[in-house]
C-alpha cells in the first residue's frame, strides 16, 4: 500500500473514531501530514464539544417552549387546526342558511331545474311557479347563503358535508342565473 | 440512539408536551452549533433553531420511529439554513470574531494562546469551501456521524468522508502557516 493511501485510512479511521493499530501509530508519529492532520481532528473535536455547550438565548428558549405547548393543546396559536374549525363551521353555518332561506322553494326550484335539464326553458319555468317577489328571494337567499360567507361553493362542499348536492345545485343555478342575467358574487 | 428517542418520538406524536421538552433539551445545543456554523450569525442561528423546533411540533406525525429523531432534525436545520443564507446573504464571522479579539486583549498569557488557536482555526473553517465546511459543521460541530451526516445532506458516505478528508488537509495546512509565522 502507498503511503498516499495509508495516510488517507489512517485519517479515515481517525475520522471514524475507530482505534486506531499500532501500526497507524507508529506511521503518524513518523509522517508530519498525519500528525497535523491527527492534531487538527483533536483540535476541531475539543471546540466542537465546547461550542455544543454553547446555547441560544434564555428567551429563545422561553419562546420555542411556551409556542410548542400551545401549538400542542390546539390553543390560539394553533393556525392549523384554528383555520380548519373556523372553515368546517362557515361551511356548516352556510349549508344551515342555505336549508333555511331556500327551504321548500329550493326543493320546488331544484325540481324545476333538474326538469330544465330536460331541455325546458328555465326561465318560463321559474316564471311559472314563482313571483317576481319570490324569485327575488331566493336569489338573495342563495346568494347570501353561500357568497355571504365569503365562501366559494367547494369550500362549502369541502367543509358542509354537502358536496354533491351542492355541486349539483351550483350548475343549475349558474344556468338559472344566467338565464335571469343574475350575478353571483363570491361564487366560483 | 434511535431506541432512546423513540418513546420520545411516540410522545410527541400523542402531542405529549413533556416528550417535545426532553427532545428539545436533548438537541438544541448540537442543533445551534450547526447551524451557527453554517449561518455565521448568532442571532440569526437562534431565530433558525427556533424554526426548526416548531417544524418538529407541527409535523411530528411525519417523522419515522424507526430512524429516529436526530437526522431529521439536522436534515430540517440544514435547509432553515440555506433559506437563512439565501435571504440574509453571507456574513463573515464579524460579530464571533470581534468577541473573540476582545476577549484575547483581555486574558491571561496562556488562555490568550488557546484563545488565538481557537480563533485561527475557525478563521480557517470560515475559509473552506460551502462543501467542505458543510462536513466539517455536521462531524465536528453538529456531533453526527458519518452515516447522520449522509441521511441529513442526501450525499454518499465516500464523498462526506473525502470532502472531510481534504478539509482537514487544508485547515492542518493553514494552522501549519499560522503557527511557524508566530515563531
């Protein structure tokens, strides 16, 4: 073996912290880039454990401390888990509102635009069973159910339970509203 | 070491808070020093170490038992300090090194002589290459092991083991410098 490559395992093994032979000891004591090399892993391992003693500031401490014990019991400043109650009761506010205000219309208008589907002119439908007045409110009804929340209809979905029905009613309304020249706001 | 950590790692998955406190008690000063080491900047290196300590509350769920918690925390204080560096570009070791100074015009004939060598070698590190640095943070500052080392940079054991190598060839070759200049 050259004495390149003994220098080399020899530092390898230093590295390592592997015992070292009397072989290699013998070697470092005759070669001078072993022995630099030797003096600064020793030098480097003795400040390395002296700056492992060092730390961060009391009040670092104090702060990763007091944060993790909130983010722990789901407290104040648990954005995660605040932001999925927040979310899971706007959806469930919302689809209630939604029940309310529309109630036994949003059945009768669902009924009527799932028979638009069948190529019957919402409009003269719509017209058909309800007033202007009434027509009206349930525009506002809906509108407010959802948008008033600031909630688009897939966060309400996601966070109501009620997707599919949703999903469903927000295409037939989107044709009604459309039909009425009727903007939606907040709604995707 | 990953047998000791795992009942911790279980604890802090049931979000048991005294389970985190062991946990961080166990690893901050390793974990600072790394950093440190790597950031050259001790007020940024706290605000990196706190990052990292959060991280480990907020995905505790991830973290796999069998590997325990080590690297995973090293692998994590890695990459606060690279975002750390690439937001607040590098910093010379001014504010260690000007301490250092001060505290070397002050002290006694011997201490001075220890205190100058410690301030030459880490003026040394702070001249390697990121690489070689890297390495010389994780084994000697960091206290991981070669195969740590290799789990927190994704790098193979041989290379780690050779960019080590040639680090330490260079720091022994400016410490070599450094002390016949004084004779």
């Amino acid at each position: 073996m050259s004495d390149a490559m003994k220098c080399d395992d020899i530092v390898e093994s230093m590295l390592r912290g592997r015992v070292l032979s009397d072989e290699m000891k013998h070697h470092i004591e005759r070669c001078e880039e072993c022995t630099l090399l030797k003096k600064s892993i020793e030098s480097l391992d003795a400040i390395g454990g002296e700056e492992r003693l060092d730390d961060i500031s009391a009040r670092a401490v104090v702060t990763v401390l007091n944060t993790a014990r909130e983010l722990q019991s789901g407290g104040k400043s648990a954005p995660h888990a605040r932001m999925v109650d927040w979310w899971l009761l706007r959806g469930l506010a919302a689809a209630a509102l939604f029940v309310v205000i529309a109630g036994g219309g949003i059945m009768v208008l669902g009924r009527l635009l799932i028979d638009a589907v069948d190529e019957k002119p919402v409009v003269a439908v719509a017209e058909l069973h309800f007033s202007s007045t009434e027509l009206d409110e349930l525009r506002t009804g809906i509108s407010k159910g959802l948008a008033g929340f600031g909630l688009s209809y897939t966060d309400a979905a996601e966070n109501g339970g009620i997707g599919g029905d949703l999903e469903r009613i927000r295409k037939r309304i989107s044709m009604f509203s459309t039909s009425l020249e009727y903007e939606f706001y907040g709604i995707n | 070491m990953a047998d000791e950590d795992r009942e911790l790692i279980l604890g802090l998955k049931r979000r048991d808070v005294v389970s985190f406190e062991v946990i961080f008690e166990k690893y901050r000063r390793p974990v600072f020093s790394y950093i440190r080491g790597l950031v050259r900047d001790r007020a940024l290196a706290e605000d990196c170490v706190q990052e990292v300590f959060l991280e480990l509350v907020k995905n505790a769920d991830r973290i796999d038992v069998a590997r325990g918690v080590r690297g995973w925390l090293f692998r994590v204080a890695r990459n606060k300090a690279v975002d750390a560096i690439r937001r607040n570009g590098r910093r010379a070791l001014e504010g260690d090194e000007a301490v250092s100074s001060e505290s070397i015009a002050c002290s006694p004939d011997a201490e001075m002589i220890e205190k100058e060598g410690r301030v030459g070698l880490m003026k040394a590190i702070s001249g390697l290459q990121d690489e070689e640095r890297e390495i010389i943070m994780m084994r000697f500052f960091g206290g991981l092991t070669f195969a740590e080392a290799e789990q927190v940079s994704g790098i193979s054991l041989n290379t780690l083991i050779w960019r080590c190598r040639r680090a330490l060839k260079k720091l022994a070759k400016d410490l070599a410098a450094d002390n016949s200049g004084r004779i």
